[in-house]
C-alpha cells in the first residue's frame, strides 16, 4: 500500500499524535463498519468522510471544542458591521 512508518526523532512522543488520532478516528468510524468491493469505492468513502464529515463538522480542541463551521460561523457573527446588523434585525 505504499505506507511508511514515522520518521520522526527517538524520543519524541507528540511527532506522529494528529496523524495517529486522525487515522484512529477513521479507522473507528467509517473503515471498521463497512467493506467495499473495489479500491475505487474505498478511496471514494475515505474522500466523502474527509471532506463531509471530518474537515467541516468535527469538534476541534484547539477551537474551543467547535467545528470549524461553528468556529467560522462565530467568528462572522462577531465581526459583522454594525450597521448590517440594524438591517438585519429589521427584517
């Protein structure tokens, strides 16, 4: 499969842990409960989990434990002009 194990120093611990929490995540939510017929559909499955799921919706410590929709949603509200918010509540 082309995998390779970490090349990171001896006695660094914390070199391999986002990868090593990203592929147990994976692994526990989408690769243990199914099996798919070709590589092809696979690698479909990874992608769509990847790019529907994991990137856009899963909490994330470093954001206060937000998605980072909810992250990026916050962050507009707080910045959004002040007179468009008078507009808004209008409305």
């Amino acid at each position: 499969m082309g995998v390779r194990p970490s090349m990171g120093t001896a006695g660094d611990a914390y070199d391999n842990a986002m990868a090593e929490s990203f592929f147990a995540t994976l692994e526990c939510e989408l690769i243990a409960r199914r099996t798919w017929r070709t590589k092809t559909e696979a690698r479909l499955a990874v992608f769509t989990w990847i790019e529907s799921w994991y990137n856009p919706h899963r909490r994330h410590s470093a954001l206060g434990y937000l998605s980072p929709n909810n992250f990026e949603g916050k962050h507009h509200d707080n910045t959004i002009n002040p007179e468009t918010q008078i507009i808004l509540e209008l409305q």
